[in-house]
C-alpha cells in the first residue's frame, strides 16, 4: 500500500483472537494496519488451485493473495478482550466439569470396597456433608471407635444441622452389618480416599 509516496505495510492475519491475538495487539500498538481475513476466504483461494496443499508457507501466500485482491473489503482487526477473556472462562469450566466427572468416578470406585453401602450413607455424594464424612473416616476402620453421638455431632457441622444422630445410627448400623476387613494397603487406600475427597 503506498501513501504519499511511501509504502506502508498492511498485515493480514487469519486469527486475532487465538494464537495471533498477542502479534495483532503488538502490531496496532505499533501502528501498523493489521486486516481480519476470514478462515473461510483462506480456504477458498487454496481450493481454487489446481494442485492444493495445506501448510504454513502455503497458507501464508494464500492470504497474502487476498490481501492484495480485497484488502478494502477486510475488516480491520480489533482483538476483543471481553470474548477472548469469555471464551478461555468457558474452556476453564468445560476442563473443570471434566475433571470433575472423572473424579466422581474414581469416588464411587473407591468407596465401593471401603463402604460397600455407601449409597445409603447420603442422598448426594458430592454435598458437603458426604465429602467430610469420606475424609475424616475413609474406611470403616476409622469408625471402630467411634460412638453414634460422636459421629451425629461431626455430621452436624457440615450439615448445618440436617443430619441428625439418627443418620448417624444408620451408617454405623450399615458398617456393621458390612463387617468389611481390613484390607492390604489400607493407609494407601485411604489417602486416596482422603485426596479424592479434598
């Protein structure tokens, strides 16, 4: 592009809220004029060759080529913080909801062998109160010794006083009735249990 008898570079970029974001900011803050081309128009003119072939250097002249063609009809490039900022809050909660589940999986698999009636113990695994309960007792060792106004007065606190000795009774019943032995590894199972549960 010339002006007044100068030539002044123009930079097309195929992504400005992506990976180019950071090199279009840098660019503008320079005052350079920096075009959005549309992905769609970078594919277009590769599949307009006879021979197409997809890499850097390829696609680089392809949008090179529409730059020179339309580089009065692209849109100026103008990297919107509030979608880019959106988009990576969006990708954080669908990488936390993931990991999630995969945690909750792994839950249910341990507390199968440490409490083989574990689904009677809450209505909610993953409340509060469940996930207080699995790490301070994460096997039923660890309630040997502990009596129903014990254990009704832990279950209190992180209930907010919904569960009541009479949970508290339930659950000891249920782990009696289990008998579950003491299996190898058990300190090991427990820590998982425990780190699970944090």
């Amino acid at each position: 592009m010339k002006q007044k008898g100068e030539l002044i570079p123009i930079f097309g970029l195929e992504d400005v809220t992506h990976y180019g974001r950071n090199l279009s900011i840098f660019l503008l803050d320079k005052s350079y004029l920096v075009k959005e081309v549309n992905p769609s128009l970078s594919f277009m003119e590769r599949m307009s060759y006879a021979s197409t072939k997809k890499n850097d250097s390829w696609d680089a002249q392809c949008i090179s080529a529409i730059l020179m063609r339309r580089s009065h009809l692209l849109p100026d490039a103008t990297p919107q913080d509030y979608y880019w900022t959106m988009r990576h809050i969006v990708n954080r909660r669908n990488a936390l909801v993931k990991n999630l589940g995969g945690l909750t999986r792994q839950f249910h698999e341990q507390l199968q062998v440490a409490y083989p009636s574990y689904k009677h113990f809450f209505h909610e695994l993953t409340c509060a109160t469940s996930l207080a309960f699995y790490e301070k007792f994460p096997s039923a060792n660890h309630l040997k010794q502990v009596s129903e106004e014990e254990l009704g007065a832990f279950l209190r606190v992180p209930s907010h006083n919904t569960c009541s000795t009479n949970r508290a009774i339930k659950i000891l019943d249920l782990v009696e009735q289990e008998k579950q032995p003491t299996l190898d590894y058990q300190q090991e199972r427990d820590c998982l249990v425990r780190s699970i549960a944090q």
